[in-house]
C-alpha cells in the first residue's frame, strides 16, 4: 500500500488520521523522550514534524535530518495541526516540511540552540502557521506538553 497522496486542498480526499502502527502523523508534531534527560526534565525530548502524508522529518543530529525513521525512537506523543493555518495550506506545510529539512541538513546539532526543536519551529515559520512567524523551541516545548496527546 502506497503512503503517496495526492496533494489536496480538498479534505475529502486526504487521510488525516494518525496511524501509529504505520508510524503515520499527517500533518502533526511529534514527540519521543530522550533517554535520562526526559526522566529529569519531562518537557525535554526528541521532536520532529510530519509532512501531509505523515511522513516524520526530524532533525536527528549534525547535518542531518531522518526521514521515516525518528533518531530516538517512534513517536510517544503528537499534536496534529491544522493544515488550512499553514501559507498555501497543503502545499505550504509540505514546501515549509521540506525547505526546513533542506536548511538543517547543513547546520550543526547544538543541544541548547540549535535543535530538533528549531528545526520544527523553522518549518512553521516557512509556512507562516497561524500568520505567525515568532514559532521557537520554548514555545514547541511548552505547547506540546500541553496540546499532545499520548499515542497509547
């Protein structure tokens, strides 16, 4: 079975539920807690977004960003997001997904600064999501650990 949908602003015609047992988030941030640090502090862990078709990008290290296959795990928790909210609704969330991609394939992982965390928060502002572009990792974190929902 093919993940590809065509890309649509018609909703009748996309699949927006989330399948955790395909690993499928369509439009969704998502979340998985990082070995010793989460147990400390609950609110830090690995992020990444899903692109319309629920395929997860996140940045997974230096100069480099997984596709499919999350750099700590599968997904505990994701907050699906309103795609209609993103510039050019389907098609800005996919070009803000992939232009956020491309950028952090060229920078530096930095546990304080420069993320998984940024990575998510650039593609949102690529997309302008919700007409803003002030998304950062502090805001993420905050908002996940409010709005996401367990996948168990």
């Amino acid at each position: 079975m093919t993940d590809i949908i065509e890309l649509s602003n018609d909703l009748s015609e996309m699949d927006l539920s989330v399948h955790p047992e395909r690993q499928r988030f369509p439009f969704c941030i998502v979340w998985t807690p990082l070995p010793i640090l989460t147990y400390i502090l609950p609110f830090i862990g690995h992020m990444g977004i899903a692109t319309s078709a629920g395929v997860i990008r996140d940045f997974a290290g230096s100069c480099y960003v997984s596709e499919d296959n999350m750099g700590f795990g599968k997904p505990t928790k994701y907050w699906q997001l309103d795609h209609t909210k993103a510039k050019g609704a389907t098609q800005g969330w996919d070009a803000g997904v992939a232009e956020a991609s491309e950028i952090y394939k060229t920078r530096m992982h930095n546990l304080f600064c420069d993320n998984c965390h940024s990575h998510v928060a650039t593609a949102l502002n690529l997309m302008s999501y919700d007409n803003s572009n002030k998304w950062n990792m502090v805001k993420l974190a905050f908002l996940m650990l409010l709005y996401g929902k367990y996948v168990r």
